[in-house]
C-alpha cells in the first residue's frame, strides 16, 4: 500500500522528517494541549469524574478468559527469526516480572484500540504499552474483554495527552496508579506517571513522542528533554523508572543505523547530544544492556528511533530485551521494542487482586425529610414480613450484674444497625465507595475528635488547678490530625497550611524541664489553644468556601460554553 495514503509527502526518510505530523494538517492548526496540573495547582478538591469510553473486544475462544490470541502468536510462529535479540515469550507467572513496549501508532488509534492493537497486547501479556503518535485526545479509554461466562470486564486502560498515550493492564495497575501525580509536559508531547510497587516499591513510568527531525527545532527538543529529566526522581531504593517512546533520533553508535545513505552533519550533532544527555542522567537503553554487539532497527529498517531506557542502578534488572520485526499497525516504524523486568520481593505485584473485601456504603448523606419516612415505612414492612433479623429477646428485669447488662447492650446495638442497613440496602442500594472520600472523612473525625478533646482539657483547666503532669498528660494524649503532625506535606496554597506550621512549632517549644513556673505551663496550654482554634476555624472555612466557589465557577463555564445537559445535571 501505497504510503500517501496515510498522510505522509513523498518516500520516507531515515531520520523521521517526513513523518505524518509534518503533513498533516489537522495538526497544524492544533494548539498544543495543556499540561495536567498537579492538585495544588488545580485550586479546591473536587472529584473529576472518571468516563471512560468503552470499546469491546471478540467474543473468547472456549477455554479462555481473553479475546483471541492464537491467530497473533501464529502469524508471528514464535521464532527465533522473528524478533532483534530475545524473543521476549510471555511468562507463566506475572507477578514477578514487568513487561513494558512501546509503539509508533502512527495516529488512527481509535480504530485500532479494540481491534488488533487489544489482542496483541494481552497476547503478549504485556503491563504497559506507549503509544506514540496518538490521537486519543484527554479522555481516557477503556477496552471491555468477554469471558467464557459472557459478562464483560475492563481489560485495558488508557492515559493520554493527545500526541502520547500509556496503554495499561487495568487489573493489575488501575488500583495501584497515583492519578494525582500524573502530569504531562507543556507540548502534550510526554507524560508521566507513578505507580505503586508491592509494598514498598514505587514505579516511576514516562512516555515521550519527540519532535520531528529534532536537528531542525533545536529548541524543543531541548525543552522536552528538560521536562523528562525533571520528572525523573533521584536514584532511591525501592524505586524504579524507566522511560520509553520515539525519540526521532539516535546515537553514535552504528549498530544503530543501517542506512545506506550518508547521516548529516545536523543529524549526527542531534545525536551526539542525545547520547551526552542520557549520559548525564543516567539512562541505560535496555537493549543495548544485553545486546552491545547485535544491529537493530524500528523505522523503515534503517534506524532505531523508538526505545525503552531504564537508570543505570536499575539495569541489572533487565531478564529480555527484544525487537518484534513485525508491524501491528499501518505505521512506518518497523519494530516494536519489548523489554521484561524482574521484580525482587519488595516490589512483587499481583495481577489479579485476592484476598481483598470491596468497601460497600449505603450513601444517606443527602436523604430527605421525605426519604426518611419512606425508610421507615419500608423496614416496617420487612420486618412484618420477616426478611430483616428479628430483634434479639429483652433483658429480664431482675438482671443486675453489670457484665451481663453491657454485653446484652452491644449486642442490642448491633442487631439494631443490621436491621437498618439491611432495609436502607434493600431500599436504596449500596455503591462503592472509594478509598479518597473514606481518606476525607477520617481526615475530618480526626480534626473533630482533636477539637473534642481540647475542651475536655478547657473544661479541667476551668473547674479545678491542674499540676504540671497532669498538663503534660493531657497534651500528650492528643491525637492530632496527620497534617498537624507533618504540616510540610500539605499542599502549596491550603489556606491553613501556615496555621498548621505555627501550632507544630507551639508543639516543639513547650517547656521541657518539670521544675518551670506553673503559670508558664498554663500559658502554654492557652496558646496552643488559640492556635488550634483558629487553625480548625480556617480549615473548616476553605473546605467549604472553596468548594462552593469552584462548584459555582464550574457551572458558570458550563453555561457559557454552551454545555446545556452537563450545566443541568451539575445544577440540578
């Protein structure tokens, strides 16, 4: 097939110019995407809605819970020939091991997803794949894989900035994905996010789609190298990162060019500095770590233009590094990169979730005067009709010992709440609730329950004379929320984040000999005081003033922008 027919001017040339971003243009007219803010930057908490669009993938073979995968691993005949260095075959066990590709998607990605690009990834048993060149925009995607029982399943997720996307395995990855970390760079042209190892192990993952012919826009390329290396953490234990996607260009070295034709002098300089600048930041490419002396290529058979680096401290990791000659995709890269990573014991990651008990609420936050009567109609009516517990039998009136008297009260109140929830669940439904709004509630039990024991203190400073260790008790049996114990962890701007500074520093000066004036320790005590209420005050004011103003904000965008069904679902 003729190449044109994909967007592209003439032959293709080996150093990526005449890639399809040079002519196509749609994209030249295309104002570069925004970068994703990180929370501190986005103003008040709210929630973003997750709406994924959802695509299906064929129905699976019997015995098998995927879609198809036979008709890919026989087409490629697991050869061998097949592959540049390793031949990379899918593991038996996953939970030790991390298998990253990236791929040219050369745009149409839409069509692609639930098509062929879905059946090789999970034939692969890939974890991650990076799709440069994609056109997915912002919004996120979901392929939903058939089982042999005939219900769906998300199967894999992506994350996109709209020139790069993050294809992943959404059971084993999507609970374990920091989505308040993930940023992108300012061109939409990489992004970056962190994931969760094991127990202890963080996983640091970036996709990039480098500008085109990177020798004639000197300039970007370095701002887009400047973004990489600021998303890169410093070498910790427990952490790994690693970066993969098109770098349009290459190295020195000449294993990596099989191009007849002569490199430029503007090309060769390009490549000189992208091999300093992985030099300097220590970047390892996993290929060349197991394979020095073997060519290789991904584009047109004359370059290798697409890579998967990892840190130095962490290349002794790499158990298979491959190039898949093959190509999935109407696209003129040649070869799909491939790279297996063991994981120790500390980062050892399930694929499939077990042991774990789902959180189920009933929500009855926003229940009414006249929801709560047809509550209570609706349990009576149960309970005549014996499909709630029964109440337990009551104590016996000559019953005085204490022990029995308390245990009959607990299991009074049990039984009770088990007749209300099982009628609100049976009424209303149960839902899932998610781990940031049960975070949110603690957080505000904890300030309520710091607050609660304040005044008991204020009540016994006020009705009798208290002694220096009954001070030093009392303040010392305070539970103090987590952000006035570590008050540097909160977010740039929080309204009463120097409010929190201030009472960790009260906290740190309080009078450390036994022997100091009693009136200083009462002194103390009141300051601390003060502290804290005016703290609790401004913190309790900017949850709620804040989210009012963003909700407001919120609606009047939806208004003006003319987004009529979305303005009256939020407004109503």
């Amino acid at each position: 097939m003729d190449t044109s027919s994909f967007g592209h001017t003439g032959l293709p040339s080996t150093d990526d110019s005449a890639n399809s971003e040079c002519s196509d243009t749609r994209l030249q007219a295309t104002q570069p995407l925004r970068a994703i803010a990180h929370r501190s930057q986005r103003g008040p908490h709210r929630r973003k809605p997750w709406r994924p669009v959802k695509h299906r993938l064929t129905p699976p073979q019997l015995g098998t819970d995927w879609s198809p995968t036979d008709a890919i691993r026989t087409r490629e005949a697991r050869q061998h020939e097949s592959y540049l260095g390793d031949p990379v075959p899918p593991p038996t066990v996953r939970d030790k091991t991390l298998r990253v590709a990236t791929i040219n998607i050369n745009k149409n990605t839409k069509t692609k997803l639930h098509a062929e690009l879905g059946d090789w990834f999970i034939a692969h048993k890939l974890d991650f794949a990076i799709l440069a060149d994609a056109d997915l925009g912002t919004q996120p995607h979901q392929i939903w894989c058939t089982q042999t029982n005939g219900s769906l399943r998300p199967g894999i997720a992506t994350l996109s900035t709209g020139r790069v996307a993050i294809l992943y395995d959404y059971q084993r990855w999507h609970a374990r994905l920091q989505v308040t970390a993930t940023s992108s760079s300012p061109s939409g042209r990489s992004i970056a996010i962190q994931l969760r190892l094991g127990h202890r192990g963080k996983l640091t993952l970036i996709g990039t789609y480098c500008p085109v012919s990177p020798h004639t826009c000197r300039t970007e390329t370095q701002q887009e190298w400047d973004w990489l290396t600021e998303q890169t953490p410093p070498p910790e234990p427990r952490t790994l990162v690693l970066l993969a996607g098109d770098f349009n260009t290459y190295g020195t070295n000449p294993l990596d060019r099989s191009s007849p034709a002569q490199r430029s002098r503007a090309s060769t300089a390009i490549g000189e500095a992208f091999e300093t600048w992985q030099q300097l930041h220590n970047w390892t490419s996993t290929f060349r770590h197991l394979h020095p002396q073997l060519p290789r290529y991904t584009y047109a058979t004359a370059v290798a233009l697409d890579d998967i680096l990892v840190q130095t401290n962490a290349a002794h990791r790499v158990t298979a590094s491959g190039i898949w000659i093959g190509s999935l995709h109407s696209s003129d890269h040649i070869g799909i990169p491939i790279v297996e990573i063991a994981l120790d014991i500390h980062w050892t990651t399930r694929s499939q979730l077990k042991g774990v008990r789902p959180i189920r609420v009933v929500n009855t936050r926003k229940s009414t005067a006249t929801d709560l009567a047809q509550f209570t109609l609706h349990t009576t009516q149960l309970m005549q009709a014996l499909k709630l517990p029964p109440l337990i039998p009551p104590l016996p009136t000559s019953e005085d010992n204490p022990s029995v008297i308390s245990h009959w009260l607990e299991t009074a109140m049990l039984n009770l709440y088990a007749i209300l929830y099982g009628s609100a669940k049976n009424l209303w439904g149960e839902t899932s609730q998610t781990q940031r709004a049960i975070n949110r509630a603690t957080a505000i039990k904890r300030s309520n329950r710091c607050m609660a024991q304040w005044r008991y203190i204020l009540r016994l400073l006020a009705d009798r004379e208290l002694s220096i260790p009954d001070i030093i008790s009392l303040t010392d049996s305070i539970q103090w929320p987590k952000w006035v114990r570590h008050p540097t962890k909160l977010p740039k701007g929080t309204p009463h984040a120097a409010g929190a500074l201030t009472l960790h520093h009260w906290w740190t000066q309080r009078p450390t000999d036994a022997t100091t004036p009693l009136g200083q320790w009462r002194m103390w005590l009141i300051t601390g005081w003060t502290h804290w209420h005016n703290v609790y005050k401004c913190r309790r004011r900017w949850r709620t003033t804040a989210q009012g103003i963003f909700a407001q904000r919120y609606r009047t965008e939806l208004f003006m922008g003319k987004h009529t069904r979305q303005f009256l679902q939020n407004a109503l």
